[in-house]
C-alpha cells in the first residue's frame, strides 16, 4: 500500500491476488466515509469533496470498483460479492465501523454491503442511487437515454460496452464543457454543473480514469441493474436516502420507494436538484457521517 497525501492512489492486494484501488481526501483523522462512485465511475469523483471535507473533519475514502481505474476487474462481481472486498479494504484500515455511502450505480453495492456487514456500518447514505429491483412505477420519469442503456445491458452487453467506450473517450477528448447536444433532457440543476468549467474538469477526469481499463466493467454493472434486486427489508443498519426531485437518471420515485422498504429509512429530498447535487451541496453528504 501506497500513501503519498490525499487524492494519491493507493492499492491493496486482495485474498484472490486482485488488487483494489483507493484514495483519500479531507481530514486524514476525520470520521470515516467510505464512498463508492457511479456507473461508470472512479474515485476521482470524490476529490470535489476534499476541501469540504477536511472542513467538516471527514475522511473520505473513495474506492475503484473492480475494473474501474486502478483495480482488477472481476467478470463474475455481483452486488453483494463486492461486500467482502469492501470488508478486507476495512480490514487491512483498521476500521472497525465506517459510514458508507453510494452514489449513483454505487448505491446497489453500497446497500449490499450494508447487509453483509452491517456490525462494519454505522450508517448507510445513498445519495442519488440506482437500486437494483425497483418497481416500474418508481422509474417513471427517467430520461430516454438511461431506459435504451439499461435495456440494452440486459440483452446485448456488447452493444453497451461499445456505445458507451465511444461517448466516454469522446469526452475525455473535450477542451470544453459539454454543449447543447449534449446537454439534451437533462435538469437545469445538472446543467449548470455540466456547463461549469471546474466541475467538468472534475468528471472529465473521473470519467476518463473510469475507463482506463475500457468500458466493459460500467457496462457489467448496469446488466446486474437489470437483474434480481436486493433484500432491502432486512437491512438492519440505519439508512439516509438523499434524492432530488428533478434527476431524470434515477427518479424521485426510486429514492421513495427505498426509503419506504427499508425499516430503518429516512428519505431526505431536495426541491428541484438533478442527479449532480452533490456537486454543489457536498454538505448534504457529508453531514451525515456519524
């Protein structure tokens, strides 16, 4: 394992000789959050949140994903198979208990974990988070472009790996933030975020180290979404749902319906955000590490 400060890579070997990749930000001694990106994703995403969170007297510990980034992909991974990944990286910290948060296609790995190891999570937060199993009524409103994604991971996995591999190296391409073309059907809240050239540099280069490695791992995932979803009645662990009212990605009604399953449930909603907030109201997350 490497530390060379915060934001630098650091790894661990795991038992199966694959390697899992990290980095951290915010307070070093801080209240720990481990936090798992998106679909696709990598732990570069995170690193928006370091100054606040050395405010806040956090420390973030934000993973790659098997195949994403730095760390060895895992063709057969499934949500609650990553939980013990995520126990050996606990493990090898020292860290008996975290708050552990998932974003966006992290929030089903993330709530598998909590149910794998609940003893290991003080508090569950998802954050914007795709969940595996949610009813149709929930995903009302989602845009066009996530519901044909989705589809097409569940019948032709290669037809995403492809799409996906081109749009993605198209936009590490960019000198500029995304256009109106590509803007199309996303909330204003999002746009504002996309258009600002400091907050596109920093999914820029999440995204581009998402697939440093290729797509094929973003394009496993969003197929697993498609798939059997997860015993969310038996989460034990206490849950925060953080979820804006405008995200066309993963709807309002994903968050409601989660919040209502899971026995120890607290849905906070924010008027108007899109799927990004967090970008701009980190606060919303990182208020509720304990």
């Amino acid at each position: 394992m490497t530390d060379m400060g915060a934001g630098a890579a650091s790894s661990i070997v795991l038992a199966d000789g694959r390697s899992l990749a990290y980095a951290e930000y915010g307070d070093p001694a801080g209240r720990p959050l481990l936090a798992l990106h998106g679909t696709p994703g990598s732990r570069l995403i995170f690193g928006g949140l370091d100054a606040t969170a050395r405010v806040a007297g956090v420390r973030v510990i934000a993973t790659d994903r098997p195949g994403y980034g730095l760390s060895s992909p895992r063709p057969n991974g499934s949500f609650l198979g990553h939980a013990d990944d995520i126990r050996q990286l606990l493990d090898r910290l020292c860290l008996d208990r975290v708050t552990l948060a998932g974003a966006c296609g992290g929030g089903g790995f993330a709530a598998a974990a909590a149910l794998r190891l609940p003893a290991r999570v003080s508090r569950l937060v998802l954050a914007c988070a795709m969940l595996p199993g949610a009813p149709a009524h929930a995903l009302a409103g989602r845009s066009r472009r996530t519901r044909l994604l989705l589809g097409l991971a569940a019948r032709a996995r290669w037809l995403v790996t492809l799409a996906m591999g081109a749009q993605l190296r198209a936009l590490a391409r960019r000198s500029t933030p995304m256009d109106e073309r590509m803007l199309k059907g996303r909330p204003s809240a999002d746009r504002a975020v996309l258009t600002d050239a400091r907050e596109f540099a920093l999914v820029q280069a999440a995204l581009t180290e998402a697939i440093r490695q290729g797509p094929s791992a973003a394009a496993r995932e969003l197929a697993l979404y498609t798939g059997p979803g997860l015993p969310l009645g038996e989460l034990a662990v206490p849950t925060v749902v953080l979820h804006g009212t405008a995200d066309t990605h993963v709807p309002i009604g994903v968050a409601r319906w989660a919040a209502g399953v899971i026995p120890r449930g607290r849905l906070v909603e924010f008027e108007g955000a899109g799927h990004l907030f967090l970008a701009t109201d980190p606060m919303a997350l990182l208020d509720e590490v304990v």
